[in-house]
C-alpha cells in the first residue's frame, strides 16, 4: 500500500490460548467482555437462527391448512423442479449480471462521490450537497420508476433528447424496451437513487483520517491528486473492504422492488430474476415450499460466496473479516 | 461522558417499557371483549318465536382487499347509524402492502383468525386449513333476510364448491347499464369523421384509425396515437387474454374461452382469435400506427396519454381508464373523448362484451377462532335487512334520498353527490360493499326492496338523466341510441360458473395452475414479440409460441378441469 | 480561530498555497457535484410538485418542478381526515428514537467487543453475526417464532428482533479498529476495566460512524411497516406512519392481487378523487421531512473529525 497508510498495528503473535485450562482462565478474565455481548448474542440466536427450523419445508410439499407437522415429506423434489426448469435457470443468469453490475457501479460511484465530497473546502457547500444527494434515497421505488420510465422514453424522454440533440445517436434509443439493455438501467438507476446514501459510510471513514497524514504528504511534495490516492483512498481501505466482501454475498439477491417495477413485456427474458421469480412461481401461488427451497439455494450460494471472499481477502493481505 | 451515556440508556429502556407497558393488549387476535354466552339457544325450545342468541358489541374481521378511504367506514354518519342499529362496532384490518395470498399464508401458519374473513380469491386456503365454519344449520336457523335476498340456487352453488357452505357472497353481481364494462375504445373525433358509423368489425376498427392517422398526424404539438394498451404490472391481460378473447365471440372466463354449446374451455392464447389480434396490432405497428411505447409504459404514463386526447384507439376495462376519461373531461377535450364498441374478428356472430354476470363467487366467512359463532352470524344477518341495505345503497333518508309517494327520488345535488367518490367515502354511501348485501342487477324479486323500489340507484327512472353529461349526451343523440350499451348485446344472469371464478377454485400449488401461470408468462413474451416483428416474421414466431405453449405440462389438464367445474357448475345457474 | 483552521485541514489541501493543479480540481468537482445535485434533487422537487396538485389533473402527467393545480387536499386527506395519524407518528418516533439509540447501544457494544483481537470468541461470533445476513428462516417460521414468545400486538416486536444488524456491527467495528491502539494499551494500564475504555475512550471517539450508524438506525425504524402488518396489523394503538401511509395505497399498486377478470362483475366504475399517484407522493413527502430536519444535526459529527488533544489517556 502506502507509506501513509493505516496507523492501527496488526501484532502478529498467537492471543487466543490453545490449552483447555488456559482457555478457562482467558474466559474468565475476560468474563466483563463475555457478560456484555452475551445478551446481544442471545437476541441474534433466537430471532435469526431458531427460525431456521423452518427450513425443512422446502423439502415437504407445505399445505397451509395442515402445517408443517401435517405436511406431506418430499425430499429433494422441490429442488430437482427448480433446476429443471429452464425459467429458474435463466433467472439466475439474469440476476448475476445484474448483482455484478450494480455492485461494481454502487461502490465506484460512492467512493467517487466520497472522494469528491472530501475535497470540498466549503462546508456550507459540502453539506448542502451531501443533504440533497441522499434524497433519492427516500423516495420510494414506485416514483422513482415512473420517473426513470418518463426520462427514458423514447418519444419525449430527457435523456434521449440529449442524447439526438448532441448527435451522440441518430435514432432515440429504447431503453426500455430490450433486453440488452436492462441491466443498464437497473445499475445506474440504483446509482442515481442510492449514492448519496452509500456515500455517507465513506465519509464518516474519511473523518477519521489524522490531518497530520496530509500535512506529511504536502511536505514531501504530493499534489492533490496524489494526496487522494496516497492518504484518502488507503486510510479507507478497511471500510472498502468490508462492504466489498459483504456485498458479494449478496451477489444473489438483485433487489426485488427496482426490478420488479422495471420489469414489462418487452424486456421480460432480461428482468426475470430469482426474486421475481419467486414471487411469480412460489409466493402468488402460495407455493411455500418452491420458495424456501429457492430461498435455500441461495442462502446457500451466498455464505459460500462471502467465505470465499473472505479467503481471497485475507491472502491479499493477512486481513479478513472474519 | 459516562453518566452521561449511560443515563441516556436508562432513559431508553425506561420509555421501552412504559410504551410497551401502555400499548400491548392482552394477546389475542380476536375480539376477545365483552362477548357473551349465547343466551337462549336454540333448536330444542318449543315456544313459536325463536329467541336469537345475543350479538356481541365488538366484532373483528379481516378484509381482503386494500382501504381506499382516509375515514373508515365504520366512523362516517352512515357507519355511525349502522352501529345503532345493531349494537355492533366492527373492528376491520385491511390488506396492507403484500399481496393477499402472502397474508392468507401468515393467517393460516397462525391458526388464529379474527371473528370474520373476507378472503377473496384465497378462500380455498382457509377452507383447507379448516379456518372456517360451515353456515348451513346458521343459515337454517337464523339466517331469515339472507334467505331473503340470496337466491336458493346461489346458496347451493356455494354449497357445492366445498362440502358446505362456508362463504357468503358478498360480491354480488351488479349492472351498469350506462357503460360498457369493457370494449375497444374509439376518440369520438373519429367517429364524427367518418359520420358516425357503428363499429363491428376488427377491420372496419383498423381502417376507421389508419385512415385517421393519415389525415392528422398530429393533436395539438404531440403526436397522434393510434392504438396502445395498458401492459404495466397486472394490466398485462389486456394483451395476454383480455382483448382477444372477446373478439374471437368468448364471454369473459378469464384466461380461458368456453364454447356456449358444449362448455368446453380452452386456453385464450392458442385460439386463432388471438393471432387475429396479434396480426391486426403488428399491422398497425408496421404501418406506424401503434404506439411505439406500448409495451414499455407504466401505467400513469398510459392514463396519461388517455387524458391528453390524442389516443385515438385501446382496449380496455371501463373501470381501469375511468380516471383517464375524467382527467379528459376536466381538460374539456369532450370531442376526444373514448367511446367502446364490441368488435369482433369475421365470422363471429354474437359477442359478449357484457356477458354474464355472476353469483357465489366471493365473500366473507365465519372463523373457528370466533368465540360466539351463533351471535356474529346474527349480525351479519342482520345487515342483509332492509334498512340498513338502504342505508349502504341509497343513503340516509332526507340527507341523500326522500320518499315520494313510496318512490325513491333525489334532487339534482343529491345525485351528483352520489357520483363524487370523496362524498361517498366521507358520508359512508356504498362503503358497505364488503358485507352480505342485496344484488344490483335488475331481477324482480332479488333486486328489488319491499316496496317496490330498485336496489341500485343505477335503475331508478332519473338515472340516465342525471349521470349522463351533456357532450355524453349529444354523442347519444347523434347515434339515436339511449345508453353507450345499446352497441352491446345486453348483460344476463350466467348460465355457469365464469372461468375466472373456477380458476380460484384449483389448488394454488397444483400443476393446473402453475402451469397456467408459466403459460401467461410465455404469452407476455411472445405477444409482445409478435406485434413488433416484421410481418414475415410473424407466422414463424407463432408456430414457436404454440409449440413452447404445448410444451407446457398440465396445460391441457388444466382445460380439462376448468371444463369439469364448468359442467358441474351449469345446473345451479338461471332461475 | 484555532477552531476555523482545525476545520478548514480536513480536506487534504493541507494549508499550502492554491496552485494550478488545485483550481482545476476544485472546479471540475464542483461542477461535477453541482449537476450531481440537480439530477438527485429533481426526483424530490418532482415528487413535491405532484403531491401539491390536484390529483385528476396529476393524470394528465406533464408536471415536473411546479405543480399545475395547486391544493392542499392530498395533505388534508392524509393527516386530517385520518384519525390514526396521529398515533402512527407517535409509534414511528418513538421507534426510531427509543428503538435507534438502544439498537446503536448494542450494536456499539457488540462492535467494540468483537473488535478486541484478544477476545476469546471473536472467531467464533464473527461469523456467527454475519452469516445472519444471508439467509433467513421465511416468514411464516418467524412468524410462528413472534407468536410463540408473545410478542405479536407488542411494542417490543418492533424493538427486539433487529437490535443487532449485522451489517451496523460490521461497519463499526471496522471503525474502530482504526482507532489508535496506544490510547486503549494506555488506558489498560492505568487499570481502566472494559466497560470505563467503552464509554470514556471509544465512545467519544466514534462519534462519526455512531452518527452514521445513528442515520441508518433510525430511518429503518421510521420507514418500517411491513412488521408492523404481520405482528401488529390488528393493533390499532400500534400503527406505525408509514403503515397508516401504506393503507392509503388503492389496490391498484404494484403488489396487491387484483383480479380484474373479477372487476368486471361488479357493476359501475367511479372515478378516485383521490388517485394512487397523489397519495403516494404526499406520502413521501410527509415521510421524509422530519428525516430533512434531522439529518442536518447529525451531520454535524461527520465534520467534527478526529481531535487527537482532546482525551488524554
């Protein structure tokens, strides 16, 4: 990294004791640590983990009327039904691309936005700013949508406008109305609404930079750009990192609301992603079971992604989340 | 720093427990207050009049559908007198931001239900999951005004889709006889150019807007738009199933046509009415007459386009565009406005635009959770008697309707206040609908209260008058017709069960319905294809449709039982 | 003064002398801000606009920074003629109050502790906590789960469940891993026992991600409704705003099921005074408000920055 970098020191010895009686004795000196995260940890393990008993609908064919002590038991039937189903499979196709996209864009345009914030020396400027720049982030995805279907219109739309009138394109563009487009649309349609609102983490990381770290990059002689790519960018790297891996796991889950909305006959192969699936072939149908065995999958599919992210993190650096 | 955070946190905690302390009921889901034994019970006494069980003064119930008022119906003057009349405060929970099949799920994990439900189309989860009670001996005993205005056949028509009855309808079928429900809509500056002629065909459609189009390109600065449909989110049966199966002759039975002479149903979507429609819009749309957003517009956008009078032609449902026509009539673009007739494809002799009208689909049912059965029954009994029916119907006598010589009448206000929906909401008129009620449609006996007058304001002689506006009313004039139905074969009581009731009836999770649900989609993807393709292309990409469509497993099964319940279902129609 | 130059070096110019490279920046960012501002701020100003104009006329379309036909009546139907509104305000703010300053409690205590590298669970909890991110049980075992400990019709549902968010922990304790270890080595040393290094050294010092933390909290708590429609639907002393906001919404939105095959039976259609465009936006604006007017406050601990002089170990 830089010379600049993160103050915070990394020890490498071993802490945590392997002996079984040395174990003991660490717990107990550190029982005030353990008493205070105890109840916390209690709340998490009831509300999040013990539901997960409910799982085992995906493997039966759930009947609301009967329960799932009444209901028949199928094994992996649900399963085979979603992975020979050439919809399913298109979905998940659909919902990568359009994860990967909105990932890669969501944390560009933060950071760039984070960055260029920092650099703002009035502050009267920069809150105002920074205030009106997370508003999207209120409005509901209903308005937006229609707001995005009206700007990308291709009779009278804004951005269509512009894009003839500086004879960038000859014809106006469909936007919405094919699929290649799609994933466009839903990544930078979600930059719009939510970079605002991303940015605030990284700027409250920037707070955190120590002054005197610039001063030391000014007197060696680095411009301002330099500065910003020698101290801002590397002092955040710790945050960076953390909701970059986090984020892959949620390389499944595309959105449900945006996508939904966005979603009409025309760009349909493109838009149907897993959670539209679900909704279409599990939850409009009360097909529990079709849907906790999707949910299944995915769940799955997302810890496998954020361990290996994990992995990948650490031998980059020694430094994981976990 | 440390007091300071930690008196912050005792605080917190401190307020966390008063609310939760002031704002939790004792945890039951059901109205658990002041219900009382019934009082004296019944069959076994012997004396002449039957003692009825009391009725409970709280009573819960669930309805299915979303709350359209800011007031809720129970709090205005008509739901105020309603509650005199019978003791009765109802508490009512609305469907609130899912869809009603994620709630009849919740309800049903939960096996504890509120007094009342209002189901809708998820009646049959509830039913499976033995949610709800069986009314028949209720019925028997103390349902005398539902005996009353329900009809017979309708009681064991409901009786027959489960093995009892457990709903009472509660959307009961009703007439306008002013408007269309339904139709392919013409800008009446069409029908003046072309000196009013009466549209019966898709062809005679089509040419009436191409020839249109190629005199005037333009309204106003804006484009002219020959033809769009609405395709936003569930508007999308318009093009799915909705304009092509009353084209091709079919009465509305949902995704499928049922042929009148042998009640077999097939799929909309692998009839050639449906190819005629998909030929006839690609037409268009290579001719330049289509709008070219019609399948990438949301619905505000489309209602938009409504209102700013330059479409000149679409297909849809009179209560979907309504707020479009009257944002145009605000506008005051009266000679633009959209006029339905009931086309058809050549071939076809009769069309059924208005088609049937129908009995014993939805409504509400009594729960097991409820504590007294015998007295919520009596309530909703209750109801179906006359005064308060006239109270949801016609309103309170001498501030919306006076008597004249035993004739319901209203002055000119009165009228246009029954038409202003903010007055309804906020007086109570027709907020009602939700409960047992009378039907609307224009039968002797079922239809009419005891003294002779109609039940819907809709059939009392000064109707016509009052609702139609003046430029409605040239329009009629200049055709010679008295209503914007005289283009339409005339509505009528259904001789079977429709499509779209029996599709309720499947299981949700059988392959019927899923596949059913898979063939929608397919359809949204390919009609939309098909209309924009080049017209050499059209053929080949109907083949390919069909044969995915055919593809589907259970589809035909899914024909077959819709027939079965069809059949079935034919013996308890038409009285 | 000392504070004015303290403010002024956050921004990496340091206090050197403007130079060529300096001025190009400044002014491509602040160009660049300035069109960032119009594109966000329009959606706002739009939805502003809409709820201010008489809900037939919004059918039209058309309206982009005005509103054609002014009126106060989508305002009026929503929090004058809605009786529970007033409780339902009363509900949002005291979950986002009560419910945001325990959940960042919490989440504070849960970050700090797992930040410890020394803490003999910490490679077992932190797993433990984020995995909770990616999966969940369905709704109907939750809800069976709420049911089972009473918690159905219980100000508390809205409070327990999510006190601690993964992803909040994770964001803090990143954070405070930043923080200079000496401080804490320095307290330890002094005899200072965990609970005295949380509240007099890490707290004050986390003030940043706290106020951000805070943000996030707060704004899930006061835009909730969907736990409110599956635990408290039938409490009407439980209503959350934006829950009163979402029962405004017509059928005719996006999720409710609408069977408009079965429309067709139910005789004459009437025109909404009211339409779901009018309602949704007056809804949005009412919601974001009180938000605007906090923000600002919290804002105000992203400036402050680090102050190094300020606690001595």
């Amino acid at each position: 990294m830089s010379v600049y970098g993160n103050k915070a020191d990394i020890p490498t010895t071993r802490i945590i004791p392997k002996k079984k009686k040395d174990l003991i004795k660490t717990i107990i000196d550190q029982r005030q640590l353990i008493i205070l995260i105890l109840p916390f940890m209690a709340l998490v393990l009831v509300f999040n983990y013990l539901p997960i008993w409910g799982w085992i609908m995906a493997f039966q064919h759930y009947v609301p009327g009967k329960g799932i002590s009444g209901s028949q038991f199928v094994g992996i039937a649900n399963f085979i039904e979603a992975f020979t189903d050439d919809n399913f499979i298109n979905s998940i196709k659909n919902t990568l691309l359009t994860s990967i996209l909105k990932i890669t864009t969501g944390f560009l345009s933060a950071i760039t936005l984070a960055v260029m914030l920092n650099e703002v020396r009035s502050i009267a400027f920069k809150r105002t700013v920074q205030t009106i720049s997370y508003l999207p982030y209120f409005v509901s995805w209903v308005v937006a949508v229609n707001i995005v279907y009206m700007a990308l219109s291709p009779a009278d739309g804004i951005v269509n406008i512009l894009l003839t009138k500086s004879g960038l394109v000859k014809d106006p563009v469909p936007f919405m109305g094919e699929p290649k487009y799609f994933y466009w649309v839903v990544a930078l349609s979600n930059v719009w609404k939510n970079v605002g609102w991303n940015a605030i983490i990284y700027l409250a990381a920037m707070t955190g930079i120590d002054p005197e770290l610039y001063e030391a990059a000014s007197i060696d002689g680095a411009g301002r750009l330099r500065r910003i790519f020698a101290v801002t960018l590397p002092c955040i790297t710790a945050t960076i990192k953390i909701l970059l891996v986090l984020n892959i796991g949620n390389l499944m889950n595309a959105g449900f609301e945006q996508v939904y909305l966005l979603s009409n006959p025309s760009n349909i192969s493109a838009s149907r992603t897993i959670d539209v699936y679900i909704y279409t072939y599990a939850l409009r149908s009360g097909r529990l079971s079709y849907g906790t065995a999707i949910g299944i999958f995915n769940s799955t599919i997302a810890i496998t992604l954020i361990m290996i992210s994990n992995y990948i993190s650490k031998k980059i650096d020694g430094y994981g989340i976990f | 720093m440390k007091s300071k955070l930690s008196q912050l946190i005792l605080l917190m905690v401190v307020s966390l427990l008063i609310i939760s302390g002031c704002t939790t009921k004792t945890p039951t889901v059901t109205g658990e207050t002041s219900t009382k034994a019934p009082e004296a019970t019944k069959a076994a006494a012997p004396e002449e009049e039957v003692v009825l069980p009391e009725i409970p003064s709280e009573i819960t119930m669930f309805n299915g559908v979303a709350l359209t008022a800011t007031t809720p119906a129970w709090d205005t003057p008509i739901g105020q007198k309603i509650q005199e009349l019978t003791g009765v405060r109802l508490n009512v929970e609305y469907l609130v931001g899912t869809d009603i099949m994620t709630k009849a799920n919740l309800m049903t994990a939960s096996g504890v239900y509120p007094d009342i439900v209002a189901a809708g189309e998820t009646a049959g989860t509830f039913i499976a999951a033995n949610a709800f009670i069986k009314l028949d001996d209720l019925i028997d005993q103390y349902g005398e005004n539902i005996k009353k205005i329900y009809r017979p056949k309708e009681l064991e028509l409901s009786g027959l889709q489960n093995d009892g009855i457990y709903i009472i309808a509660t959307n009961r079928p009703a007439l306008d006889n002013l408007y269309p429900a339904a139709g392919f809509y013409l800008n009446y500056d069409v029908l003046k150019e072309a000196a009013f002629p009466v549209v019966k065909t898709l062809k005679q459609y089509g040419t009436l807007i191409k020839n249109y189009m190629a005199a005037h390109p333009k309204y106003g600065d804006a484009d002219t738009i020959g033809f769009t449909l609405p395709t936003d989110g569930y508007r999308v049966t318009a093009l799915q199933y909705g304009g092509p199966r009353f084209l091709g002759g079919y009465p509305n039975d949902g995704v499928t046509a049922v042929e009148q002479d042998t009640l077999q149903a097939h799929l909309v979507m692998k009839m050639s009415c449906t190819k005629d429609f998909l030929v006839f819009m690609n037409d268009l749309w290579n001719a330049g007459c289509m709008d070219k957003e019609t399948f990438m517009q949301k619905d505000d956008q489309y209602l938009a386009k409504i209102s700013s009078g330059r479409v000149l032609g679409i297909y849809d449902q009179r209560w979907a565009v309504i707020n479009g026509l009257s944002a145009l009539e605000n506008n005051g673009y009266y000679d633009r406005t959209l006029v339905a007739f009931p086309i058809v494809v050549d071939g076809v002799e009769k069309e059924y635009y208005r088609g049937p009208y129908a009995f014993a689909v939805q409504g509400v049912s009594i729960t097991t959770s409820c504590e007294n059965p015998e007295g919520v029954f009596c309530f909703l009994d209750r109801i179906c008697a006359e005064d308060i029916q006239k109270l949801n119907y016609w309103g309170i006598e001498g501030e919306d309707y006076t008597i004249e010589n035993g004739q319901f009448t209203r002055t000119l206000e009165q009228w246009t206040n029954s038409f202003n929906s903010d007055y309804q909401k906020s007086q109570g008129l027709g907020q009602f609908n939700f409960l047992p009620r009378y039907e609307q449609t224009d039968h002797e006996v079922y239809a009419k209260f005891s003294d002779g007058n109609w039940v819907n304001p809709a059939l009392n002689q000064e109707y016509n008058d009052v609702r139609y506006k003046d430029y409605e009313k040239e329009i009629l004039r200049n055709y010679g017709i008295n209503t914007f139905c005289d283009f339409f074969e005339p509505a009528y009581a259904a001789l079977y069960q429709p499509g779209w009731a029996a599709r309720q009836q499947l299981p949700q999770d059988s392959a019927e319905f899923i596949a059913s649900e898979k063939a929608l989609e397919l359809s949204t993807e390919y009609h939309a294809r098909i209309v924009q393709a080049d017209p050499s292309q059209v053929d080949a990409l109907w083949e390919e449709y069909q044969t995915k469509l055919d593809a589907i497993p259970g589809l035909a099964d899914y024909e077959a039982k819709i027939t079965e319940i069809i059949q079935t279902s034919a013996q308890y129609y038409g009285d | 003064m000392a504070k004015k130059t303290q403010v002024r070096i956050l921004s990496s110019i340091g206090y050197k002398r403007l130079t060529a490279e300096d001025l190009l920046i400044d002014v491509i960012n602040y160009i660049a801000l300035i069109l960032l501002c119009v594109i966000t701020l329009y959606p706002f100003i739009n939805t502003l606009a809409y709820s201010f104009n008489n809900a037939i006329d919004s059918v039209n379309g058309g309206i982009y920074l005005f509103p054609r036909e002014f009126t106060l009546r989508n305002y009026e139907k929503i929090l004058v003629e809605n009786p529970a509104i007033s409780t339902a305000l009363f509900i949002s703010a005291s979950r986002a109050i009560v419910g945001g300053s325990l959940s960042v409690f919490a989440t504070l205590c849960v970050a700090y502790l797992l930040s410890r590298r020394n803490f003999v669970f910490r490679k077992v909890l932190t797993p433990f906590l984020i995995f909770t991110m990616y999966f969940s049980g369905g709704l109907i075992p939750s809800f069976i789960l709420i049911r089972n400990l009473g918690l159905i019709n219980n100000f508390l549902v809205y409070i327990l469940p999510g006190l601690v968010g993964a992803y909040n922990v994770m964001v803090m304790r990143s954070y405070i891993e930043g923080l200079p270890e000496s401080l804490i080595e320095a307290a330890k040393i002094d005899g200072a026992s965990e609970y005295r290094i949380l509240f007099t050294i890490i707290w004050p010092l986390s003030l940043p991600v706290i106020a951000t933390i805070t943000l996030f909290v707060a704004v899930g708590q006061w835009n909730a409704w969907f736990d409110t429609m599956l635990y408290c639907g039938s409490s009407p002393k439980l209503t959350t705003l934006q829950y009163e906001l979402q029962k405004l919404l017509t059928s005719a939105s996006a999720y409710a099921s609408n069977d408009s095959d079965a429309m067709m039976n139910s005789g004459e259609a009437v025109a909404n005074a009211v339409t779901p465009t009018s309602i949704r936006t007056a809804m949005t604006v009412i919601a974001v408000t009180p938000i605007l007017f906090t923000y600002p406050f919290l804002q105000k601990f992203f400036i402050r920055g680090l102050t190094l002089g300020g606690v001595k170990g």
